[in-house]
C-alpha cells in the first residue's frame, strides 16, 4: 500500500530579513550593527513510501519539484526548488535549487532541508523582498497518496514585525555591581535550530551621568561580549 506525505515548516511566523547596518537607533541612526539578518526557514517532508537516507523528486541537473514561494499580495514567485540530486546556486531566471533532503533519524521517513531568505530575495527573472505580512508557502506533490494517486499537499507561515522589549534584573544597583540585561525581540531569532547573537552596539546606556553611550564602549566590560540567545528558538538575548 502508498501512504500519503505531507509538508511542514518550522515556524507558523518568520521574522522579516534585513540588510546590515538596518537596526537602529531610536533616532534613525545607524549603531553600526554589521550583522544581516538572513532568515533560515527549515523545510520538512514525511513521507513512508520513501525508505532512502535522502529524498529527491528529480534527477542532477533538474529543478525538484518541492516549490517555496513568497505571497506577496496577489503576487507569487518561486524563490527555490528542493528535491533535486544536486543542489544549485541561482542564476539568471533560475532560483536556487536546495538539494536532497537528508532524514532527520535513520529509518523515520521524515527528511529536512533548510533554506536562507534574504532581504533581496533571488525570483529568477526578478528580485523580491519579503515585508511584513507576506507569506512563505512550501509545497509538495505525492505521486503516490494513500489512494493510489497524485496529491500536493501544503504549509505556509507568515512574515511579521514583532515589538521588542528591554529589562534589567533590578530596580536599584550599588555602583561596581553587575547588570543583567534582558531582550526579548522574536524579530532578532533568525535562525530556530541555532543561537543567534548580536554586537553590543544594538543597546544604549542613557543617564544623567553618560548620554547616549552604546554598550561597545570601552567604559563597559560585558559578559559575554555580546548579546546571546539563552537557546535555540527563544528569542531572549542576554548578556551581563
């Protein structure tokens, strides 16, 4: 008998990608925060009837036939494949093409592969920029569902802006103390299966006794020298 697969993503929201030097201050200013903020979308695929260490629905040299595409309004563009023997970087109206998927557990028939979206994303013919509200919507044909036939079956996630939050530990500190600092922004997780981290230019020491000061400032030692996600997929970030 053939059993029917399906499709899934990582994550029902993406944060939106952006470019380096994008997050600023509550000025407009640039903080010099170098890092761009690619966004890694894993991609999964369970599916009985195939028993391989690897999942492919084409040949070397052939686009596989798993599509990603981004739902911008009434428009829809295919920003890669996935399931060729190979994979392939884009080119010309060809989009990216992200290879097999390897199984997650020898013998589980599940099989993942990650893709990274960036603030100008390659279309092919064109360029695309994800923005708020756009959606990412994955699809997968089954030529053999638990009927016998074909079936395409679908996930989609959207892409969204979320507002972050700053908090220390205390309300009051004696001087020479250390200072937990705490922020929490799902917009800075980019990547759910990793920890991300940031430059301690992303904060701002602001008082009577130091103006607009960021915390890569000499008079400031951190620890760690940046600002880390307490684990995968949290999106809090902090440092001491």
């Amino acid at each position: 008998a053939s059993n029917s697969g399906s499709i899934s993503l990582d994550r029902s929201v993406y944060p939106v990608p952006f470019v380096a030097n994008d997050l600023r201050t509550g000025a407009n200013a640039q903080t010099g925060q170098s890092e761009a903020g690619n966004v890694v979308a894993w991609i999964t695929v369970e599916d009985s009837d195939n028993t391989d260490d690897t999942l492919t629905t084409s040949t070397s040299g052939t686009a596989g036939t798993i599509l990603v595409k981004l739902i911008e309004g009434s428009t829809t563009s295919t920003i890669a494949t996935a399931g060729s023997a190979t994979a392939s970087a884009a080119g010309g109206s060809t989009v990216e093409e992200l290879g097999p998927l390897a199984e997650t557990v020898i013998g589980s028939s599940v099989y993942e592969v990650s893709m990274t979206i960036k603030n100008t994303q390659d279309a092919g013919a064109s360029n695309v920029t994800p923005t708020s509200g756009d959606i990412l919507q994955v699809e997968y044909v089954d030529t053999a569902n638990d009927v016998g036939g074909t079936s395409t079956s679908y996930d989609s996630s959207t892409f969204d802006l979320r507002t972050g939050s700053l908090s220390v530990d205390k309300d009051v500190y004696v001087l020479g103390s250390d200072v937990v600092i705490t922020l929490t922004d799902p917009d800075l997780n980019l990547d759910s299966s990793s920890t991300d981290s940031y430059a301690m230019t992303i904060i701002e020491w602001d008082s009577a006794a130091s103006s607009s000061t960021l915390l890569n400032d000499s008079e400031f030692t951190n620890n760690p020298s940046s600002i880390e996600e307490t684990g995968s997929d949290t999106g809090v970030f902090q440092t001491v």
